[in-house]
C-alpha cells in the first residue's frame, strides 16, 4: 500500500525488475538449458512432399544443442510468426532438423524474418537461426 504523497522509489522497482529477471534465467540454467541456443541454417532446397501435397521447401537447421522436444511438446519452426511443424532429424542426429514447408507457404513468406525452432508460444528452449534469405534456395 502506498501512503499519500508517498514517491516510488526507482532503485527498488529496478531491484525487483533485476531480481524477476534473475529468477527466470536462473530457472534456466539450473535445469542445465539455457533459453536461447544457436542454429545454422544449412540448406534451403525444392522438394516433393506427398504429406504437402506437391512442391515443397525443405530447410535444414543444424545446432550444437539437440532438437528435442520439452515435456511432450511438439517442435516447430517460427519464421515471421508463421509456424511449420513437419519435420524430421536428418539421419537421426538431434542435432540436425529438417523441416519441410509448402512451396505457395515458403513463398508468402517475408525474406529477413527471423528463424527460430521452439515450442510455439510456450517458454522453453528456443533456437535462434537469424534471418531468412529466400536467396538461398538451391544453393546450398
């Protein structure tokens, strides 16, 4: 309770900031994960997908940090708040993940949105692949 004429004071709402802030990260870190790893986008190539229904894009991301799935949740990729959750580890290496998107979807996408492999809108473990270059397709 606030008493009349009472100011805040800043460095206590700065104290409790910080501490909220720590917490989250420590809850993170103590679970031996933290929030944020690092992907690579390693390829970007047209395919065929029977389960899409025709011409589709595959795009490989590879991490130091496994893709796995936290407490039964379903992966999926993020790129400009669009989310595709068909995907499968190439040769079984949770370190390599290939999702695989429709062609008309791949196209409708902005080039330079950010990458990302999570958990949808849950907390958890995010991947951070940095931005889509549409350029890429069949290059690499």
């Amino acid at each position: 309770m606030r008493l009349p004429g009472a100011t805040p004071n800043p460095r206590i709402a700065f104290a409790v900031v910080a501490a909220v802030i720590a917490i989250l990260v420590a809850s993170d870190v103590f679970a031996g994960r933290p929030a944020q790893q690092l992907a690579t986008i390693t390829s970007i190539r047209e395919t065929r997908s029977t389960a899409l229904g025709g011409k589709a894009i595959e795009i490989t991301l590879s991490s130091d940090a496994p893709f796995v799935a936290d407490n039964n949740q379903q992966l999926m990729l993020i790129i400009g708040g669009m989310h595709f959750t068909n995907y499968h580890y190439r040769h079984g290496d949770q370190r390599t993940i290939v999702f695989t998107i429709d062609r008309a979807a791949f196209d409708s996408l902005p080039n330079g949105s950010s990458v990302k492999v999570g958990f949808g809108l849950q907390r958890g473990m995010r991947w951070n692949a940095g931005p889509l270059n549409k350029s890429f397709l069949g290059r690499y």
